[in-house]
DNA sequence: CGTTCTCTTGACCAGCATCAAAATTTGTGG
DNA sequence: CCACAAATTTTGATGCTGGTCAAGAGAACG
C-alpha cells in the first residue's frame, strides 16, 4: 500500500486505510474481479483520498490522467454550455468507476457532494493492469453495458416523459445507487439539492419541487426530512413514472 | 465461411458474401481487431444476412440471443412506451454493433430504415471468441465507451437544449455515422423521417420541420433534395448547437 | 436570534405541442 | 410519360406544459 505523509494537495487530501482487502466498497465495484491473490498490486497501484463536501475531483477540460473508485460518500458529474446552463450528467456512489468514456480529457467536472473517499489509479498503470487481469477488463465491458442500458432509460425520461413523470422515474431509480447506504423498503435519501435534481432531469428547480408537492398530495410519497422521503405507493409511482395510461 | 441456400426465414433473407476478409465495414467495425490470421473463426461465426426497407431485425423483449454488425445501410432503434409515445434510441450504419448494452432481453427494437446487410452471431459464440481473443474484448470496451461519450453529449442535448438547437447539433453530428457513404463537406444524407428525427430528438415532426425551415431561411442549409442538406455556414451553426450566447 | 441558503408557492409568460390544412413528394396504374 | 392517390412535409392558428420572475416560508449555521 501507498503511504502519504505531508501537507495535502490543493483539492484532495490523501489518507491511510486497510488497503484493498478490506475495502467496503469492493463487492460492488470492478476491483471484486480483481482475486484476493493479486490485491497487493492493486493496493500498490491505488492512491487513496479523499474529499470533503464540495471540493472538485477534477474539471471539465483537464487532462484524463486518472481513473477512479469511489470507496464512499457521493459526486455529482456535470458539464456546462458556454452560456451558463447545467446539465448534471449523473450522482455517482461508492463502488462506481470513473474513467469508462474518458478520451484525453475530461467531459465533465466531478464534485464531491458529501465527504468522499476515492481510490486514484494513473490510467497507463490501469491499462496495465488490465492487460494482465483481463477479469478486469471484463467486469468493466459488463459495467460500461449498464452504464449504457442506464443511458438508454435516461434519454427516453429526457427526451419523453413529462415532468411529474421524471421526478416519479427518479424517486424509483435512486435507493438502488448507493449500495452502501441501503435504505429500508421505500426510503429515499436525497443528498443533492433540488437544483442539482433540476439538472439532472432536464427541469428548473421550481418544476421539481411543484412535482414533489404534487406527489405529496397525492399520497404518493411522504417527506420524513427535507431530504429523507418515503415511497407510499410504489405501485402508483411505477405506472406514473412509465407513462400508463 | 456459412453458406445459406433455401428459402429465407420470415424477416430475414440470409445471402452469401466473400466473407470477412472481403468486409467492406471491417475496418470501421469491431472485427478490425481480430487479425488476419483468426478470420476464418470468425467466418464461421458470423451468419449474413440482410433486410428489405422497414423489416424488424428484432423487438423490444424479444430475448436477446444475438449480437450483430452492420456491414451496409442503416437500422433505426427504438422504444415505446405504453401509451405509444416512441423514444428513437439512435440511428445505426456499417460497422455498429449492436450488442454492447443488452442484457437477457433487448430493450429496443430494430428496423432496417433501408435495406441492410449484417453479420449475426450467437451471443455465446461471441463470448467464447472474446475469451480467445483479447483484442475483441478490448476494441468493444473501447467502442462503449465511445457510446457512453456520445450518450452523455445526448442526454445533455435532451436535458438542456433548444429545438433548434437539437436540430442544428443533430446536422453537424449525422455525417460522421455513416463511414460508407463519405458525403461532401458539408452535405448531409437524411435517410430517415421527420417524425424519426423529432423521436430522436425529444421533439415533434413539426417543430424538427420549422427549424430546418429557420436553418434555411438564415442561410445556414441549403435544401439540394428533400432528403439532403448542405451545410452553408458550419461555424454560424456550431455555435447555435453549442449555445454560444 | 439573525443571517443566509434552500425550498415552496404564486403569477405570468414563452416555447413547443397540438390540431388543422395546404403544399410537395412519392408511388401506382394506365 | 402522365394522372391520380397516398404519404410526407410544410405552414398556420391556438393551447398547454413547464420556464421565468418574484415573494415568502423553512432550515442551517454562526
């Protein structure tokens, strides 16, 4: 394992842990395909860090040099147009990688939404490494056809459904991307705000909070804190969020 | 190579090529990388077959038994939702593959937009053929995230642009999809229809038509057929598809 | 507590959808 | 090759969803 003694650089501060063996986030991210036998390598090759809320792991337009796996807390990923609209490409929690559609830079500026610890690997070195465990590779392949499939079911929600049927979609999707932090049956915790929800689904964040109101009203779903609901009627939220007629 | 004689089975009329050495959509494709040498493997593999104009390749929740590469024409990919709202997921040309994102069944359906030629492979064939060659593995990882590049300037696209907007981002994008038919600077070939394009696009047949019009009348497209466009002024129409203030 | 930030709610507006009809293109049979 | 029918595209009139602007209500933080 690496260790990092000294002052921390300006965006990350890096810090000590058990290495990749007793790694939390490992049954739920691509490193599970790496066997126990070769953890030493890839605890050689990680850098790990860690970000405190808000900080940016990196911006649109800088050079890709790195790829990486987030151990815990929460990002957001996003890209702006030159005239200052958001478009918030995704929240990503732990077990996810980044670096799947990275050419020489970046597309998107990665900030961490809460306390976020990430291990940092340079991309040659995880070139390498793949070449030398093609598990690897493979759990990435079958990863990045998910990655699709999501991107798929998003740009239907984009392109298509309306308003009080994205934020449905969304309230649906969302308990099932932090592995770490399982909710119990019906629970949603959101820790963006509603403008970064906006964002993500295309809507101002006026739109978004009338359809939660809306669906407050309905009985759909019940605030427990304002960031802390709790599904009521799933069976009502799921045709909503599909467009059923 | 497989040679097919008989009569052709409902929605397909497989057919007999000088097999992939002879592959027009090699190069463009993922089978670039299987070398010379490994060709006849994948001879043997890959079943021809072509489709008449709006003939189904397969639909949505068919099991996915399959994976394909288009060697010539163009396949649209869509989905509906129960109330007939259609979401066109792309548009495909020689050298795709279609396969990457699938999971036990297709999520899409696929129409030839005109007629298509295609090598079919079963998905475990392709599996054990990507675990003797390596290079096949990686060419597909390298090809989704490329995908997963294309999708996040999409969502952006469906989440944050204007009509018009879409439509000129969706002009300067299409020419590059089709690596048969290298059009001239500037021209664009539509084989598809207005409503595909608005399906494609998040927006209506008539709203797609208005912009186009706007285009024309700016002096941005000229009109050379109703289904081929020429690009007059590209720098004035990239920065209305980026959002320049 | 008071300041600040986020969220909610309301009033109004604009962009795009819907509905409708005319114009153009495509296909077909003579 | 022309005439007619069907399909697609274009254009116009009108309406609605969701955006914009603005004010007030809660939370969060010092």
């Amino acid at each position: 394992m690496l260790e990092l003694k000294g002052s921390p650089p300006d965006c990350a501060h890096r810090r000590e842990t058990g290495g990749c063996a007793f790694c939390a986030a490992r049954p739920f991210s691509v490193c599970a395909s790496v066997p126990d036998a070769d953890l030493d390598r890839l605890d050689a090759l990680a850098e790990k860090m860690s970000l405190a809320a808000d900080q940016p792991l990196f911006h649109e337009g800088d050079p890709a040099d790195h790829v990486f796996n987030i151990t815990s807390g929460s990002l957001r990923l996003y890209q702006l147009m030159p005239d200052g609209r958001r478009h918030v490409a995704g929240f990503l929690f732990a077990g996810d990688f980044i670096g799947l559609a990275t050419g020489a830079d970046y597309v998107c500026t990665a900030e961490a939404m809460e306390p976020v610890t990430l291990c940092r690997f340079r991309r040659s070195d995880y070139a390498e490494l793949m070449t030398d465990r093609r598990e690897l590779e493979t759990a990435l392949l079958s990863r990045a056809g998910h990655e699709l499939a999501a991107a798929r079911a998003r740009m239907l929600l984009l392109g298509r459904k309306s308003a009080i049927e994205r934020v449905a979609s969304f309230l649906l999707d969302l308990p099932q991307s932090d592995p770490l932090r399982p909710t119990g049956p019906g629970q949603v915790r959101l820790p963006m705000t509603r403008g970064e929800i906006a964002d993500y689904l295309g809507l101002t964040l006026e739109t978004v909070s009338r359809c939660l109101s809306r669906l407050k009203r309905n009985g759909m779903v019940r605030q427990v804190t304002l960031n802390d609901l709790r599904v009521e009627r799933i069976e009502a939220l799921r045709d909503l969020a599909e467009g059923a007629t």
